[in-house]
C-alpha cells in the first residue's frame, strides 16, 4: 500500500486529505483514485505535480510499496 496525500483543489476534488490505496505504477494508482473519487479529480489530476517520497513521478514509472504520493495543484503566488 500507499499513501496518497491530496492538497488545495485535489483535496477538495477527492473529499479528503489522505488515503491507503494498492502500490504500483502510477497510471494504476491515478486509476485507482479516480475510480474512487470520479471524473472531478481526473480534471484536476492534469493539472497536479505527482511526487512519490519527494520525486516527480509520471507515466508508468513505479510508486513503491510504502511510498507517500503528494499530488500538488499548481498554486497561485505573488
């Protein structure tokens, strides 16, 4: 398992802050959460930076067991 960690708008697309869902490639787990939350935080997906333990992740590429996957809107600054 993983820790996916949702912050500002993916926060409020999911309906929460945090949850438990099956490691593996990131395509799987994004499947996975949208499967979970539906077609508002696939919109806001797009357009997050996914970091596992602190890394950018894409694609394919694995989000081991364990890991923690932060997904970060783009946030607005002056």
């Amino acid at each position: 398992m993983i820790t996916v960690r949702y912050f500002a708008a993916a926060a409020e697309a999911a309906g929460l802050e945090q949850e438990q869902v099956p490691a593996g490639s990131l395509a799987s787990v994004l499947a996975e959460v949208v499967a979970r939350h539906g077609a508002e935080l696939d919109r806001v997906l797009g357009r997050c930076a996914l970091l596992a333990d602190g890394v950018r992740v894409e694609g394919a590429e694995p989000v081991p067991a364990g890991a923690v996957l932060d997904v970060l809107p783009p946030f607005a600054g002056g």
